[in-house]
C-alpha cells in the first residue's frame, strides 16, 4: 500500500515529472522549441502571411500604376514605310524612320481620386497583413499551449494508470482470499481500461497538435518538445473600458475595414468625378525619309521639312453619359455598404472584447474553484494514506481518495488551460499579444 501512494506523490512532483519530460524528448531525438522560436519560425514559414504580403505588394503597384498616370509615357519607334500617290498614314502618323511620342495626364479630377482610393487600399491591405500576422501568431501560441497542456495530462494519466494497475492487483489477490467479490475485480479491472482510453485519446490528441505545430514552424514533428518555461507569465486583463478602447484602437482588422470603405468612397468619387472636363499633355516627334515618301509633293514648295514636331494639350468635354452616371450612383452605394460594414465590425469588436474580458474573469474564477478543490482532495488523499498506515481505513476508502485526488488534479489542469486560451485570445484582440510571445524567452 506504501506503493500505491508513492506513486500518487510521484505525480504531485513538479520537478520529478519536468525531468522525466525531459529525459524522454532526450532520448527520443527531440530539441526543445520555446515559444519564441515557435512564433518566429511561424512568421517566418506561414503560407497565409506571405499570401497577405502578395495582396500588399499588389495594391502597391496598383497605387503607383495610378500615380503614373500623370507622369509622361515615353514611346520610341519607326514607322519607315513607302508612299506613292496621296499620302496616307500608318496608325495616325505619317510614315517616318524615327519617331518619340509622349502622353500625360495633366488635369484629371477623376484620376486624382482613383489614385487616392488606390493609396487607401494599399493602406487596408497593409492592416490586413497585421491582422494575418497576428492570427498567426495567436494559432501558434494556442497550439503551443495545448500541446503542453495534453502533455501534462498524459503524464498524469501515466501516472494514474500505474495506480490503476496496482489497486487491480491488489483486488485481484484479496478476491483471492475471499475478502472481495469478483465484481470488484472487474471493476478495477474497468477503471484501469477506461484509464488506457484516456491515454489513447490524450496521445491522439497530441500527435495532432504536434502535427499543426511542424506544420507551422516546418519543423519535423519528431523532433519538436515543448518548454513550459518558455512561456511568460501572462498580464493581467485590464478593466473591460480599458480593454474595448485598446482593442478599438490597435485593432488591425477593424483599420482595414475603416480603410477599405475610404477607399471605395474615393473611387465612387472618381466615377463621378469622370464626368469633368480633363487635360493630357500630348508630345510627337517624327523624322520623316524624302526619298522613300512623295509627301513633299503635296506641300508648298520648300515648306516640307523632314523633322516634324507636335506638341500641346488635348481637352476633353464630358457632355452625356448616363451609363457612367449610373456606374457612379452604384459606387456609392458601394460605399454606402462598405462603411456601414466597418461601422458593424467596430460594433462587433466591441462586444466580442467585452465576451472576452467577461470569459478571463469567469475562467479565472473556475480555476480557483478547481484548486480549492484539487488541494481538499489532496488532504483527504494525506488522511486516507494516514489512516490506511494505522489500519483504521479500507482499500476501498483508500482508492476513493486517490482517485478523488486524479480527478481534481485533471480538472485543475482544464482550468488552468481555459484561463490561459482566454487569456491569450484577450491579449490578442488588445493587440498585446505578439510583444508577449516575442518577449518570451
């Protein structure tokens, strides 16, 4: 019987289980990966953050591809053709052995606001990019967690199996003896199968975790081991105004959706605003062959030149056009959507920070609950140990408190999980979160 609670005290050794932790992920091959190298190799290996990084780039060029628009476009090239009879042109142009054309926007109100919207989006996207990098972040981080948190419960269910196994040998020899019934036997004999369930589920549990996470760093997963030291302490969750107005004010998604809807209330202003008057700046330079065109033969006598230069602005008068009136009228009605979008997911983010703040302080509560249950089990545990040295308990009384004594130390590990995912989710809609796992050791 000594044994038997040896092996419950074994477990309740915090140090005892870390170098038995250890010394398996030793000789398995595996090297400790703290939570800051988790989070690093994830930003660095994530195929969502580089996709974010693609879109950013994309709404780069196209802001400078607007932006463009009002520097000169350059063309060189030769149109070197023969002519005979009335001279005609090749694509609008006389037919010359070099030429240079230029073209630029030089008033265009629309152009104005499409190159501002495409600047906004190049903004929205850069906030979308925070936003990824922090789910990111946030998928490793909880993956991290829960496998530590499965690994401790495995250990512990290791533990209680051993336990397990020793009270069925224990019933086993006193159905023996005639002081049990078989029933009983088959009792321990079921509590001990249930305890192998748990393994198996604990351990697939596991695997999968340890997957996503090589998955996630692109480390193989046999050679990741987790370090429960790695993780700092987490802050304490500010007062919930506090947390709504962090959470509103560093929130990159909710920036990006006020973005996007500024950027679509430009281009609507630019479909409107395609309806002004407009200037280009216009340039063309030829140099025209006399002995291959007879275009001298249709001029004044010595007023035909061979180097011909047109230079000055092309004006435009939008008179009528309902189709882009009605193009326009539906930009804004974009618009009109798109802030009312944005308007929601501030709503949303506010009541989401709120659920938050509220879920740390229930978890927070529960977990207490569950160590003042855990450590009144474990009294009970010392006294039926106590009682079972002086002969004044049963077998039965003792394995009760045992048991009693696993099942509140699992619960407490449950706790303690919930608080810690809550925890973390808080961090990350306050924007805290990155600089905490970064911060880690």
């Amino acid at each position: 019987m000594r044994t038997f609670f040896r092996l419950f005290a074994l477990r309740r050794c915090p140090w005892l289980l870390a170098a038995g932790l250890l010394t398996a992920a030793t000789s398995a091959g595996a090297q400790t990966l703290t939570l800051k190298r988790a989070v690093e190799l994830a930003l660095a290996h994530s195929s969502a953050l580089a996709a974010s990084t693609a879109d950013q780039v994309q709404a780069l060029e196209t802001y400078r591809e607007a932006r463009g628009a009002f520097i000169p476009q350059v063309a060189v090239g030769s149109g070197l053709a023969y002519s005979y009879g009335f001279p005609l042109s090749l694509e609008g142009s006389a037919p010359t052995i070099f030429n240079v054309t230029s073209q630029s926007l030089l008033l265009n109100p629309a152009q104005r606001q499409f190159t501002r919207a495409a600047k906004a989006q190049w903004s929205a996207s850069g906030s979308q990019l925070k936003d990824q990098r922090s789910q990111v972040v946030l998928e490793t981080v909880l993956t991290y967690a829960e496998l530590e948190y499965w690994q401790k419960k495995l250990d512990l269910w290791q533990h209680e199996l051993e336990t397990s196994q020793h009270m069925e040998q224990a019933v086993m020899r006193r159905v023996q003896e005639g002081v049990d019934k078989p029933l009983d036997q088959t009792k321990a004999k079921l509590a001990t199968a249930q305890v192998r369930l748990r393994l198996a589920q604990g351990q697939g549990a596991s695997d999968e975790l340890r997957t996503h996470l090589a998955q996630l760093t692109g480390l193989p997963p046999q050679q990741i081991a987790t370090a429960a030291p790695s993780m700092p302490a987490i802050p304490d969750a500010p007062a919930p105004e506090d947390a709504v107005r962090q959470a509103v004010d560093s929130s990159p998604a909710l920036r990006a959706a006020d973005e996007s809807a500024r950027a679509k209330e430009l281009r609507a202003l630019g479909e409107h605003r395609l309806l002004y008057p407009a200037i280009d700046v216009v340039l063309q330079y030829g140099l025209i062959n006399t002995s291959l065109t007879n275009y001298e033969q249709f001029f004044v006598p010595g007023s035909f030149q061979t180097h011909n230069t047109t230079a000055g602005l092309l004006v435009r008068f939008p008179f009528f056009n309902a189709s882009q009136k009605a193009h326009a009228r539906a930009a804004d009605a974009e618009a009109v959507r798109a802030r009312r979008d944005a308007e929601s997911a501030k709503n949303k983010l506010t009541l989401d920070t709120l659920k938050l703040e509220h879920g740390v302080q229930q978890a927070a509560a529960a977990r207490e609950v569950a160590s003042l249950q855990a450590q009144l089990a474990g009294s009970e545990q010392q006294a039926a140990e106590t009682r079972m040295q002086s002969g004044t308990a049963t077998l039965k009384e003792a394995e009760s408190a045992v048991l009693e004594a696993e099942e509140r130390s699992a619960a407490l590990l449950d706790a303690d999980f919930e608080l810690q995912r809550s925890q973390l989710q808080l961090l990350r809609a306050t924007g805290a979160l990155e600089a905490w796992a970064l911060g880690s050791p």
